[in-house]
C-alpha cells in the first residue's frame, strides 16, 4: 500500500507540481485580499454625513444614484450596509465588479472602489491560468479546467503523501517532525519536503478540497450537498454574499441577512468560500492559511529536486592508481 502511494504521490507531484506552485503562490496572496482592498479604500469605507439618521427609501436611493452617477451607465444592484457607519455600494452593468460607494442616508456618492492589480492578477493567475472564460461565473476555459483538476489531484498528493509519511514508532515520528541542517542539502531538502508536508498538510487538504468548486458545476453541487445547502451563485461577497437570479431589467437590492437571534447568517457557499481562505478563523487563521500555501508553492519544487538527484546520481570520480616504478 505504501509503496503504490508513493508511486502516486511521486508522479502525481511530477506532472502538476508546477502548476500547484502557481495556485498555492497566488492564493497566499488570495488569503489577504480583503485586507488589501480595505488598505487601497480606506478613504471611502465610512460615512461623516448621516442626514436625519435614517437610510433613503429603496426608490430615493435608487433615484439619487441614477441622477448622480455617471451618464450612460445602467444601475444593477445596490448592496446595503451592515454598519451604520459604512457606505452602500452600487454596481453597473458597464463596470463589471466594481462598485461605487453610496452615502446610504443622503444618497451622495462617496467614490469609486479602487481595483488592486495585485489581486487581480492572482486570482486570474488561481482561477484560470489567465485563461479567462467568456462567462467567467459558470463558462469553462481550459485553465479553469486545468486548475480545477490540478485541485482533485492535489488532494490527492496530499492524501498520498500523509499514508506515506505515516511512521510506525516514536522514533520514526520525532525524526520525521525535524529537519536536518548538518547531514548535507539533499538531506535538508529531503527533511524539509517531509516535516513542512505534513505541518501544512490539513490546511493545504482544506484549500483543495473546497478548490473544484469554482471549476465545476457538478463538484460544487456535491459540496453544497455536503453542507447543506442550495446550488445557484458562487461569486463570493464578503458577508453579503447571497443566492440570487440577476435579472437585467430590475435592480437588486441586497440586504445582510439575519436569523432571530440578530446574528448574520452563512449561506453554505459562504461556508465554502470561508474554508477555501481561511476567513473562517480571524486573522490568525488567515496568516496560517498564507503559510501553509507558502509551504504548497515550495514542495513541488524540493519534490523535483529530490527526483532529479534519484534518478540522476552523481557519480563520484574515478582515480587513476599511479604505480611509481623505481629504477
């Protein structure tokens, strides 16, 4: 069993690693989305002028949006706040994700959101090897369908790699739990490879898992099944995040939602989106899910070269005996 698990750990590693190199590089990035935006947006993100102290009526507020926005831009969705301090934010059809924040109680626009090219890239680097489909929320591409399978058999190194290491005395444990630095750089390599594996191993495990999901409709399905919920929308909104039909003639009007005790809900593809980031645990859950992705981004490539040095040893060199003849 364990040397079946090798073999496809090994060359399971070999043929994506690199491409598991890139996914986990950008999703360290991925992690602290959030945080950078609200560095990028610090200035828009509260609201001074709170009128009369009550929000604008769904009607006003869309009227005063359209009388203020931009001409030739068509309104389709305003998302309201959770915080009395905290704008609306207001989305076109013309500008895609970006959202132009609202004072919710006066309808005064406060500022367009800024995009970080940081971000974008990396999550067009994660989602689709910049293969971008022409429906990016539910169309294929062949890099989503490359990352997606690169996913699965992640889970699958990962999965591998832990019946591999698994010791079988105390002895074997403490020494697989360590990392050599005085037995030469093969050994180290080798010690790392092993010891930071298995540290990031169910973080990296939790990162693949949730990972098909945006790639495919059938492997989402399965996992809402799992957590109990409803297919539909996966375009994740922060805590806003909830299951709707756009509908191109009617604007949408997105609320936080709440359950009788007052407490914001998790729809279960917020559930998922939180298990795939980290966002599940504060911010020192997030700066472990960033280091367990530093560790998927370097174990490819410590697996490559341990593949290198095995099947390609380093012969050591022949000495000539010289006989000294006397005469």
């Amino acid at each position: 069993m364990r040397k079946i698990c090798l073999k496809v750990h090994r060359w399971l590693g070999l043929a994506f690693g690199g491409i598991i190199s890139i996914i986990c590089l950008t999703g360290a990035v991925i992690v602290f989305q959030d945080e950078i935006k609200e560095a990028i947006n610090a200035d828009i993100r509260h609201v001074e002028d709170k009128g009369e102290g009550r929000y604008l009526t769904d009607e006003a507020l869309i009227d005063a949006i359209r009388r203020h926005a931009v001409e030739g831009l068509t309104l389709k969705s305003i998302q309201m706040p959770s915080n009395a301090d905290e704008p609306a934010y207001a989305q076109f059809t013309e500008r895609g994700h970006q959202k132009l924040a609202v004072n919710p109680y006066t309808g005064e626009l406060i500022g367009w959101e800024k995009e970080s090219a940081l971000v974008n890239t990396a999550k067009q680097l994660h989602r689709y090897l910049l293969n971008v489909p022409s429906e990016p929320h539910e169309g294929m591409s062949v890099g989503r369908f490359i990352v997606g399978v690169t996913a699965i058999c992640m889970t699958l190194i990962l999965l591998t790699g832990i019946v591999t290491w698994w010791p079988h005395s105390k002895k074997m444990l403490k020494n697989r739990l360590k990392v050599s630095t005085g037995k030469g750089f093969r050994r180290f390599v080798y010690d790392s490879h092993v010891s930071l594996g298995i540290y990031g191993a169910v973080f990296l495990l939790l990162m693949s898992l949730t990972g098909p999901s945006w790639s495919f409709h059938w492997y989402r399905q399965g996992a809402m099944t799992v957590l109990g919920g409803d297919v539909s929308n996966m375009e994740h909104h922060g805590q806003f995040e909830r299951q709707q039909q756009e509908k191109p003639d009617e604007i949408s009007i997105m609320r936080p939602d709440t359950n009788h005790h007052g407490q914001e809900k998790k729809p279960p593809q917020v559930v998922l989106m939180q298990l795939h980031t980290g966002e599940w645990g504060g911010m020192l859950v997030k700066f472990i899910y960033f280091l367990a992705a530093i560790i998927g981004a370097l174990l490819p490539w410590s697996g490559y070269y341990m593949w290198w040095k095995r099947t390609h040893p380093q012969r050591k060199p022949v000495v000539k005996e010289i006989k000294l003849i006397s005469i």
